[in-house]
C-alpha cells in the first residue's frame, strides 16, 4: 500500500462530501465487526470508478442548457455493477459515491452478483417537459456508452425517474447496438423486457421487511399505526400493501407536505387524488402537517421513503414511533442513528429494507438474458424468500454481536464483498 503521503486518504477526493463521508463513517463503524483485512478496507473505502458528464439540451422555447451528469461504480469484484439514476437538485458526485457505495453493500447482502453504482443528473425534472427530459435522457445515455452494458452496469431507476426513463435509455442504447438489449436497463416497461412486480418491489419489499421484524418482535403489523413519509413508487406502494394488510396508516407525505388523520388514511382514493392532480397538494383527507411535523407524529411505525437525511441529530430526540422502516436511501444521519439506538428505536436499515427494489431489478436482468419470463407469483415467492433469507441473517448476527440491525446489515455485506476480492486478489 501506498504510504502515507501518496494514499488517496491524503489527496483531495472529488467525491468527498457530507453523505459520502456518512457511508464511509458507517463502513468504518463495520469494518472491525466484519473483521476484514486492511488492505481489503482500504480498497474498498473508495469507489472505483466516477464520471462526470456535461449534457446539453435543447429545451422546449429553442436555446440549451448544460447539465451535470455524474455516474459512479463503486465496486465490480461481484459481478456488473448495479443502481439508479436520479434526477434531483441535490445531485452530486458524492451523493452518487455514497449510494453506489450502499448499493455494493445492498446487492452483496442479498447475494446477487453485483457491485454497486448510482448515478444521475443534477436538474429540476418537475419544472421540465417530458420531451425535454427525454432529450436529457438520450444524451446521457449516450454519454455514458463506454462505461455502461449489461455485462459492465446496468442502471434503474431512482428518485424521479421511472419505466418510461428506462425505456428511453433502452433504446438509445439499443440503437447503437442495432439490435433489442432489454437487459441493459432494468425497472422498464413490461412490454419491451421488464419484469412484472418490478414496479412494485420497493414498496412491497419494504412492507415484507417490516412484517417479517413485527413477527420477531411479537407485534401484529395490522395492528400497527404507521406513518409513511414520501407517496411516491416506494411510500405509495409501501402505504397501499400497509392499508391492504389492515394496518392503520395515520399520515403520508409528499412534494406538496404531509395529510395526517388518527382514524386511519383511505390510501386507494389518496393515491386516485394524487393519480388525478399530480400531488396531494389541496387533498382534504385529514389535517395538513408539514414535513417536519410529519416526522415526530405519535405512530408506531414510522416509514421513511423520501430522500436522505430526514432524521438528525436535532430532530430524533423527538421521534415517537417505536420502529423506523427506511425506504430511502440514507435517511437517519449518524448522530441520529446513535441516538435512536440509546432510545430503544429498531431501526430497519436501508440496505436490508429498501433491496426488493434491486432483488426483483436482478430477476428482470435473468428473464432477459434467458429471454423466459416467470410469473408474478413466481417473483413475490423469489422476493420474498430472499428478502427473509437476508433479514433472518442480519438478525442473528445483530443479535450474536449485540449490534445494530444496521451495523450488521453492512458486516453482512461487507464480508461477502470482503471474501470474493481476498480470493481474487488485487490487481496486479
Ligand atoms: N434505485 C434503487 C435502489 O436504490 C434500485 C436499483 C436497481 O434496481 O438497480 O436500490
């Protein structure tokens, strides 16, 4: 290894910044539970492989815009590299380093064979048309031609972008090649090689996860009162199998704040509403709450699928449900972690509760390289054995180390990543 003076840790990481400092935070958190060697750490501290990618558009009144676009692949000792593209204001290049950095953790802990990446462009997508993201999309799939394929990474979506968003990267890069590649992309559309139940594998999963934690802990998840922050393809979907399962959900959130009633939400006609006029903006289900309010409601289950960072160190002291599900990626900081730890709040951590997303991403990738496609019972059975495989393992190492579910979630994946790069060795 490089000493001191000449090691990355010492040079100015481009990617270096609050969330990507967060990720490595909690690998090192891990790191001596996994007990891993070194060198394996210090490789894996890192990800190799970022890209930054300027993408001019013409927008709808004639002139262009240049927007950044960023693709980071954390690892690919496992196999290809595997995760979303976003299009949100807060895209970074560490932003991006962080998530790809928890999707290797995610992918390995679920034992698909995968590494992790993310990527994404930094612009207003609700301020755009759709002919105007489409034209970003092209471009940047195009931009990222060389670094991308289904045997080298294949993205998804991710936060504002959604199966249309992957059919049009599909077809760029299928133009290119001239012919049909479905399995450069995963979360599309059903009618060109997208798998069924993919769509709804986030939310489902996150439910799966949760009522697989009610049935250790001895609770009854319809007997539930659960709060779900965010009604988009993870908290609507999540909402809808928690209202169709018969637990209470007493409030959800989106762009517009949050609507909270004590009696319980009818999910159904909140997501016809938000089906008809694009939000929950004006809905007059219940009392509206702002976001922060949202977040420190008396529930039992609180169900975090808006974004990172929503729990800190300043607002988990006030937190009132008894478990924390998280459907977003990186949503409770690290001083909030500790806190809810002290506090006696289960946390169910992202990469174990959020990964039915990418479990079922990682089935529509098989059907279409075997070009045979199973059912959707087929898939919720696969995604349901995967998911309690995974959960029953962090469990008992949680419980065996006396650590966090957390904690143990990443030693879980960490040493499967750990193990395959010490058998292959470092290159050269
Ligand atoms: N963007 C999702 C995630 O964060 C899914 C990634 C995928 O399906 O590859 O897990």
């Amino acid at each position: 290894m490089a000493s001191p003076p000449e090691a990355l840790a010492h040079a100015p990481l481009e990617w270096d910044t609050p969330l990507y400092r967060m990720a490595v935070a909690q690998f090192d958190q891990a790191v001596p539970v996994a007990d891993i060697p070194d060198d394996i750490a210090e490789r894996l501290r890192y990800p190799e492989r970022s890209i930054i990618v300027s993408i001019p558009v013409r927008m709808d009144e004639g002139h262009r815009v240049v927007f950044p676009g960023y693709r980071v692949q954390h690892s690919s000792i496992l196999g290809p590299t595997k995760g979303g593209i976003r299009y949100d204001l807060e895209v970074s290049l560490g932003e991006c380093a962080a998530l790809a950095m928890w999707m290797t953790w995610k992918c390995a802990l679920l034992r698909l064979p995968y590494g992790g990446a993310k990527g994404g462009v930094r612009c207003e997508p609700r301020s755009m048309s759709l002919p105007e993201v489409e034209r970003l999309t092209r471009r940047f799939t195009s931009d990222l031609l060389p670094v991308i394929g289904p045997q080298e990474d294949i993205p998804a979506p991710d936060m504002a972008t959604n199966e249309q968003t992957m059919a049009w990267m599909m077809d760029t890069y299928s133009m290119q090649r001239g012919y049909a590649v479905p399995e450069i992309v995963t979360g599309k559309p059903i009618s060109i090689g997208g798998s069924v139940f993919r769509h709804e594998a986030t939310g489902a999963g996150v439910v799966m996860v949760m009522m697989r934690a009610c049935d250790k802990l001895g609770w009854r998840l319809d007997a539930q009162r659960c709060v779900v922050q965010g009604f988009g393809n993870v908290g609507g979907i999540a909402a809808h199998e928690l209202h169709a399962l018969g637990a209470r959900v007493v409030a959800v959130s989106d762009v517009s704040g949050g609507i909270h009633s004590e009696a319980g939400l009818d999910i159904p006609a909140l997501e016809e509403y938000a089906h008809l006029h694009g939000s929950l903006e004006g809905c007059t289900a219940g009392l509206r709450v702002t976001n922060e309010e949202l977040l420190e409601l008396d529930c039992d289950i609180l169900v975090l699928a808006a974004r990172e960072d929503q729990i800190t160190g300043e607002n988990a002291w006030r937190v009132r449900a008894r478990m924390i599900a998280e459907g977003a990626n990186g949503p409770t900081s690290l001083e909030a972690d500790q806190i809810l730890g002290e506090r006696r709040i289960l946390v169910l951590p992202d990469i174990l509760t959020n990964a039915g997303g990418v479990t079922v991403s990682y089935f529509e990738w098989v059907q279409d390289l075997g070009r045979l496609f199973w059912t959707r019972d087929e898939i919720r059975a696969k995604l349901a054995e995967k998911l309690s495989d995974a959960f029953d393992r962090v469990w008992d190492l949680a419980e065996d180390r006396e650590v966090s579910l957390r904690t143990a979630a990443l030693v879980s994946g960490i040493r499967e990543v750990s193990n395959a790069l010490e058998a292959r060795g470092i290159f050269p």
